[in-house]
C-alpha cells in the first residue's frame, strides 16, 4: 500500500459504486414494473375508451386514420365472426384469442402487447395492442433519466472524499514534516495542537523514542568526555615521572624510550577522543559562520610549523580566498590531522603540498605528500575507527590510534562535505580531496 489516502479513495468508490449498483438494479427492476403497468393501465383505458366512443353494430369499410405505428386497434362484433372496424396498421384478422385480458403477439415482425375487452352491452370485442419495444424503451428511457443523477454523482463523490481524506491525513503529515525538519542534535518532544485520537499513540511514543535517544546520548557524551578529561591527568602525572626517570638514568635507557613513547600514544589517544566528542554531528548547538578557508589552512601551519621543521619537511600552500560555511573549531581539527598525518609519514626532507581552489560551486582542499601513500583497496578501510594500516603502529616511531582519518570523515559529513583518497603528485604519496559546497550568491 504506497498511499494510504489513495486507498481509501479507492475502497469508498468502490464501496459506494457497489452498493448503488446493487440499489440501481433493484430501483431498475422496481421501476421497469411500474412502468409496465402503468402501460398496461393506459392499454386497458384505450380500449375502454374505444368502445364508449364507438358504437358500430355492423362493419364499417372506412378504415380508421393510424394515429401512430406503435398502436393498433379492432372492433370485432360478436363471436369475433365480423370486424367491424379498425385502425389503419391493424390487421384484418384477429391475433390470438378473443379472451378478456392482457396477451403477447407476433405482428408484422413486431412483438405486441394486446388488450382483449368485451363490451358486454354491445356485444363486441374491442382489441387494443401496442408494440413490446417501444414500451421496454420508453419505460427505459425514463428510468435511465431519473439513475443518471445517480451515476454522474460518483465522480463529484471521489472528489469529495479525496479532500475529505486530504484533511483527515492532514494531521499526519504535519507529524511526518515535524520528524523531517529535525536537525540531527535536535531531539526534543514533537509538539502538536489537537492530535487526533488515532496518532496520539504514535506520537507518545515517538516523544518516548526521543527522550529516550536523548538521554542515551547525553550519558555517552558525559562519558567520553569525563574519561578523556579525567585520563589527562594521569597523563601528565606519568610524563613528570618519565621526565625524572631521564633524569635518573638518561635518555638512552631503551625501557625508558619505550614507556615514554607508549606515554605519547596514550596521550595522542586521549586528545583525538576529546577531538572525535568535539566534533560529533549530534552534538548541540554546532555554530556555522563564514570562514575564510586559506586563512584557516595558514594558521594551522604556522601554529604547528614546528612539526614540519623538526623533520625538515618543506610544505607549500597554494590557495585563493575563498569563504565557505562551517565550523571554526571543526574545520580547524580536520586540517590539523590530515596535516598531522601527512607530517607523520612523510620522511624526513620530503614533501607536503596544499592547494586550495573553487571551480563549479565547490571549494576543493587538497593536501598531498611524498610519503608511502595507502593502497586503493584500503582507501575504505582507512577510515573505521582505531582501524590502523599495518596493524597497531604503522611504524616504529609513529604514533597513532587510528581516529585521525574518521574524526576528518566525520567533520566532512557535519559540513556535506565530499572526501576522497588518491595518488599525490609526488612520486609516490597520498593526495586527500576535501570537496565544500560553497552557497549560491544571490
């Protein structure tokens, strides 16, 4: 059942359509009887009016003038042994019996109805017959006149019940345009004025549904949030007593070079965490404002220029000024870790390089490098959580956790944004396409 409105439509055309349908065949008989008879009453009248108008006693040779085809009439004396006289169509010859009443006869390839009276005063008969199907016709023809109504009203009727059903489902499909304006951190109660009997249900419990979302999430938010607050602290309890530790036996102590980088890790988990709860789409009150997109690229870099110098890596930003919509601390994440990356797995001397276009309604960022790039049948994988190329650490002395590429999936999606992985320019490398709708000028 695609529409509910077209259903019932249909199931009241149709129950009304057949319950006419039976009431007019019923009303068809019903009045096809009752015109017979009032035929069969006029019929008798003639007759009767026949004879008091005619008193011939012996045969006549005018022959009445035929008043119309469909009728004819004979006077027979008694004994039906002489006609005394007729209408012009009628026969010379009597046609069935002379036996008072009502018959059916054959005449000039015509089925007739006759009436047989005996005018007992005179003596004689007087036959009066009319023609079957100019009867059945015109007893029809009034019938049909008085059903048409009755027939033409059944479209009037769909229409009718078309917009009656269109204001009953109105209700409906206020609730249905309610549940489609939510914003994905929108998960208040659905608020109605006069609810029908039939959608209280469904909308109590589609309210429930919601409030129910809306705790499990405020429990989940309050929870990575909590824990990645909370684990910093240990965090930086444990680098002060890595930090004495150095001082105690020295930098080359291989125990100490391994704790300190299993330090880093954890800490580089804990703050893409607090990143990802930042950055999630149902988070409340995601503000977008106009963002100059090369501006933010740039103090992204010189803020984190120093990752690039460590390892002597050149990177260059080419771009124009081009002013999308988004949000600031969002935008500045996704940048931070696709260069973070790059940084990180790029060798030392190699190369990082930044473009920043617009072309058919979109603003296109680009970041490549010349680092050792991810097979094409990884491009997928690489974006599940904690999932890591090359198991846990993609090299000895690279940190990861695996979030990197799904917090930057995540703020691309929060912005209708399009991401894409591919072969940089370099020999070898990674080139990530980030594609914003920039907004129509009016």
């Amino acid at each position: 059942m695609k529409s509910i409105r077209i259903y019932l439509l249909l199931a009241l055309i149709a129950t009304i359509t057949l319950v006419n349908f039976v009431s007019l065949l019923h009303g068809y008989q019903a009045s096809m009887e009752k015109a017979q008879n009032l035929f069969d009453a006029r019929l008798e009248s003639t007759a009767r009016l026949i004879a008091s108008a005619n008193s011939a006693q012996v045969a006549d040779q005018n022959i009445a003038e035929q008043q119309t085809p469909n009728t004819y009439f004979q006077i027979w004396g008694s004994g039906g042994q002489q006609l005394l006289t007729r209408s012009r169509n009628a026969p010379d010859e009597i046609i069935g019996q002379l036996d008072e009443g009502f018959h059916e006869v054959n005449h000039a390839s015509y089925r007739w109805r006759n009436y047989v009276y005996q005018d007992r005063h005179l003596n004689r008969w007087v036959v009066v017959a009319e023609r079957i199907d100019i009867r059945y016709s015109l007893a029809e023809e009034v019938v049909l006149e008085s059903l048409l109504p009755i027939v033409m009203a059944i479209p009037l009727s769909a229409l009718i019940i078309w917009l009656a059903v269109g204001v009953g489902l109105k209700p409906l499909s206020v609730l249905a345009q309610q549940i489609r304006h939510k914003k994905v951190d929108d998960l208040s109660p659905i608020k109605m004025e006069r609810v029908p009997k039939e959608l209280t249900t469904v909308v109590n419990n589609t309210n429930a549904l919601l409030i129910r979302l809306h705790d499990a999430f405020s429990r989940e938010q309050r929870f990575s949030a909590d824990a990645a607050h909370e684990l910093r602290t240990p965090i930086s309890v444990l680098k002060v007593h890595l930090h004495n530790l150095k001082q105690r036996f020295g930098d080359t102590d291989e125990d100490i070079a391994l704790l300190k980088t299993g330090v880093e890790r954890m800490g580089h988990l804990i703050e893409q965490i607090l990143a990802l709860y930042r950055t999630s789409p149902d988070q409340a009150a995601v503000k977008f404002e106009d963002i100059d997109l090369t501006k933010l690229v740039q103090s992204v870099v010189a803020r984190d220029f120093e990752q690039f110098e460590r390892k002597q890596q050149r990177i260059e930003l080419d771009g124009e000024k081009i002013l999308i919509k988004g949000n600031q601390f969002a935008l500045e994440t996704l940048v931070q870790n696709l260069l973070s990356n790059a940084s990180k797995y790029t060798p030392e001397h190699g190369d990082i390089y930044v473009s920043i276009s617009s072309k058919l309604g979109e603003a296109l960022l680009q970041i490549e490098d010349s680092g050792p790039g991810i097979p094409t049948d990884m491009h997928e994988r690489v974006f599940e959580r904690f999932y890591r190329l090359h198991g846990d650490q993609h090299a000895s002395d690279i940190i990861g956790c695996g979030l990197g590429l799904t917090i930057v999936k995540d703020i691309a999606a929060m912005h209708q944004a399009e991401i894409e992985l591919g072969t940089s320019r370099f020999k070898q490398g990674l080139r990530v396409s980030v594609r914003f709708r920039l907004e129509e000028k009016k």
